[in-house]
C-alpha cells in the first residue's frame, strides 16, 4: 500500500464517522439536558442552542485524551503491522456498524451506550481477523469493563450526596428560602471551580507547562470571584423576584444593586411551575415569542423542517403508572427549587462539555487511524499519533446536528418517565454525572455517559425514601439495551466487513 491510495475507502470512512458523531449527538443529547427540560428549568429548544456550542468545545477542548484510547487500546495493532489496509477496512466498518445500530435505537428511542456500540464493533473486527488473542482483553476490555460497572455506582452516590445535602440543609427546613439563598453562592463556587480546573488541565495544550499548583491559584481565585458576584448580585435578584415579586429580567441581574423597586408580579403558588408562570408553552416546549406577522409559507415550511427537532413536547406522562411514579416524589418549597434553575443549567452545560469531551472519541478514535493509513500507508503501532484538530471538529459539528434535529427521542426516555424531575433534583444528577465523565475523560477511560446520568437519576429517584418513585421498568430496559449494543454493533459490523474483506481486498 502506498500513501493516498484507496482514497475511496478514507472518504467513506469521513462519512460513516460523521454517521455516527450523528447519532451520538442524538442519542446522548439526553444525557447532558434530559434533567433541566424535564424540571422545566430550560426550553428544548433553548437547551440545543447552548448544546451546540458546548458540545463542540468539549470535543476540541478536552477530547484528544480518549480519542487515543478508542484508537489503540481495544485490539493489538500490532497484528495489523504489514496489513495497513486490512486496518484501514475494519476502522471504516466498525464506523459503520456502531453508526447503524446508534441511530436504529435513536429511532425506538432507546437510550444505549454509543461507546459500547464502537467498543463491540472493534471488537468483532478483531475477532474476525486474528481471533480472541488479537484483543486487549484486560488493558482495554477489562479497563472499560470496570469503568461501565463502576461509572454508574461512582456517578449515583456523588449525585445523592449532593442532594442529600441539599435536601437535609435547605429544601426540609422550614426557612428554605433564606437557607438556599445563603447556598446559591457556595454551590457556583463549587461549580466553577470543577469546571475551570478541568478546562485548564487538560483543555489548552499553551497552558501544559504551568504547574498544578498554579493552575489550582487560578481556578480557586475565578470561584471566589464567581462566588461573590453571586452574592452581590445574584442572591438580591433572586431574592426581589422570587420573595418581593418584581418583575425583573434576567439582565436585571446586572444591575440590580443600582436598580429601584419595580412593579410586582403574581405571586407563584406553592407547587405550580416557575416556567408555566413566566409564559411557558406545554404544547411546545417553547416560551412564546409574541406574534410577529404573518410569514409567508415556503418560510414556515423552511422553519417547521429546520426546528422540528426541537419543538417537541418532552413532559407528558404516557400512562398512569408514570403518573402514580410521579405523586410519590417528595415536592419543595417552589421558590427554593425556583432558586436552582440558573445552577441545573450551568451544570447541564458542563454536562454537556463533559460529553463532548468523552463520546467524540467513539467517531474520531477509528477516522484518526483510517487518516492516519491513509496518509502514511502505515500503522501506529505505538498509538501516540496526535489526532487531527480537524477530525476532533467534524466530530463535534456532526454531533451537534445530531442533538439538534435528533435529540428528543431518547430526552423522553431519560426525562420525566424515569422519575420526577426538579431543578434541585436536576442540578445533583448533572453534577455528579459530569464530575465523572470529567474525570474519566481526564485519565483517558472511554465510560458511558449514558450510565452515568441513569445511575445518577436513579440514585436521586431513591433520595424519595420510596422504591416506587422510580420506574424500574424502563431502568431495567435500560441495562438490558446496553447488553444487547456489543453483540448487535459487532454483528452488523461483521456482516459489511467480512464481505468487503473477501471480495474486495482478497485477504
């Protein structure tokens, strides 16, 4: 093999990557905002605007470290040293498989791992071409193994620590609306400071040299800072339009130290929605704009295919049982949940950064390798090749068209129909998933984000104090699905790849 030949095969193998960055984008857009649209802290709409910025700088930022992992760790390169193209043949295929079987349960809406469908893809072309000895049985498959058991357990109990507390500091006592005032500034210290450090250590190649302990100074100094604009200027805003009932804006945030009494709003009632009082529209999802004119009807064709993903309702509840599942779930004060809406989206936007940073390996670890043959027409035995900022970016493009037009099929399956959703709830099941996602990211094991935000749902679900307020239904078709995604991936990746392998290549 020389270097740019089978340029055909490179080009599919661009296409069934961006294939399946597609349906990761579709099928995990749950994982990040699946809490926040449940609890009504955020629209659908307005939760795939913000998805297609952090998704994307996830990707770029933090996603080089698991993309190596993906790449090499799986199957032993080494019996492909001699066989570039056989290589070449198996990274195109597996895109293929896992792309397939990603958005077949995109479309039932069953919310699978998309890291298990390239891992078994990978998987089954080893199989088929060196046998059971050409797998990285414990460095790969054992490491990830433990992580996918691991991940969900390690998610759920930072999650029901953090509502736990919560729950026991603020939300049960009877003066939980000073109380959680008092906490909104500590809780976007702790916040921005996962965030930031995250960002600084393993985001900006410019800033490896830094030392840990600088980097530590930096990040601690911006939380103070966040920490104290919040109790200067957030903690006054929430407190006049929550307790005194002005009527301020977001922006008002700004000013509101300087800002003179406004007039009151209706009060919201003990229970009821915050968004359903501030003009939200449950038969779209979406806050009303206000009647702007008729438009003409090739425009609102235009708009009704560009925004049909995004203008789904996600909050009915299909049947009884649901409902029943709902009635058991313990209610809060509804101006101390109120209170969390502004948190559970910043941590849905780290959520979603943290996902970018991790599932863009499951399109661009198998594209770097086919890039890599293609350009060199050899093999990186050594797995140490840096991956293209180029095939990180079209990763994360396609994944953001992916959440957009896509997302709302398994956001259904994650949201209210696996238990009830709150911004306080919300908050913890987002905080403890990203937290794990981050870190996982961060020392290069592909996990889940799919288990983690169901381990963590579930371990708040069970903040209730009763089993009955989850439905363990649609968890137990959770793990089963999870079960079925190595053998199904594999298997549709070997249909397409022995045939190919035989006919094509002769091999």
């Amino acid at each position: 093999m020389n270097p740019y030949e089978d340029t055909w095969l490179f080009v599919l193998g661009l296409i069934f990557a961006f294939t399946s960055a597609y349906g990761i984008g579709a099928n995990d857009f749950a994982n990040s905002f699946s809490s926040s649209v449940s609890s009504q802290s955020i629209t659908l709409f307005h939760a795939a605007i913000i998805g297609l910025f952090t998704e994307f700088l996830g990707a770029i930022l933090l996603g080089s470290g698991t993309v190596t992992t993906i790449r090499g760790d799986i199957i032993d390169l080494k019996n492909f040293d001699g066989h570039p193209q056989l290589l070449m043949l198996g990274m195109v295929c597996a895109l293929f498989g896992a792309s397939a079987w990603v958005i077949f349960a995109t479309s039932r809406g069953w919310p699978v791992s998309t890291t298990h469908s390239i891992v078994g893809a990978i998987v089954g072309i080893g199989m088929v071409s060196f046998g059971p000895a050409s797998i990285e049985w414990k460095k790969g498959i054992g490491r990830m193994a433990i992580s996918w058991f691991l991940s969900p357990i390690a998610a759920g109990l930072v999650a029901a620590t953090i509502y736990t507390t919560t729950k026991y500091l603020v939300l049960t006592r009877s003066n939980s609306f000073e109380r959680g005032l008092a906490a909104i500034p500590i809780y976007f210290g702790i916040t921005t400071l996962i965030n930031t450090f995250y960002i600084l250590y393993n985001g900006f190649p410019d800033l490896n040299g830094l030392s840990t302990g600088v980097i530590w100074g930096v990040t601690i100094a911006f939380s103070i800072l966040v920490s104290l604009f919040c109790l200067f200027f957030v903690v006054p805003w929430m407190q006049r339009k929550l307790e005194y009932c002005e009527d301020l804006a977001w922006y008002h945030v700004f000013v509101i130290m300087f800002l003179p009494r406004k007039r009151r709003m209706e009060t919201l009632s003990l229970g009821a929605s915050p968004r359903e009082s501030y003009g939200h529209n449950a038969e779209t999802g979406l806050i009303a704009p206000g009647e702007a004119g008729e438009k003409s009807d090739i425009f609102e064709a235009f708009k009704g295919v560009i925004f049909n993903g995004v203008q789904k309702e996600m909050n009915f509840l299909t049947d009884e049982d649901l409902q029943k599942i709902h009635e058991l779930a313990i209610r809060y004060d509804n101006n101390t949940e109120y209170m969390y809406n502004i948190l559970q989206v910043i941590t849905a936007c780290m959520a979603s950064f943290a996902h970018g940073s991790n599932d863009v390996a499951n399109a661009s670890g198998p594209l770097s390798t086919v890039y890599y043959i293609w350009s060199t027409a050899g093999v990186d035995i050594g797995n140490v090749t840096p991956v293209p900022l180029w095939i990180l970016a079209i990763g994360g493009i396609a994944i953001d068209i992916g959440l957009f037009t896509y997302g709302y099929k398994v956001m259904r399956s994650l949201g209210n129909q696996l238990t009830y959703h709150s911004p306080s709830r919300g908050f913890s099941i987002e905080l403890g998933s990203c937290l794990t996602v981050l870190t996982c990211s961060k020392i290069g094991a592909p996990i889940s984000t799919t288990q983690c935000v169901t381990g963590a749902t579930a371990a708040v679900g069970l903040c209730n104090n009763n089993i009955g307020s989850l439905n363990w239904k649609l968890i137990g078709w959770c793990f089963f699905s999870w079960m079925l995604t190595v053998p199904c991936s594999a298997l549709i990746t070997v249909c397409i790849f022995v045939p190919m392998k035989v006919g094509i290549f002769k091999f």
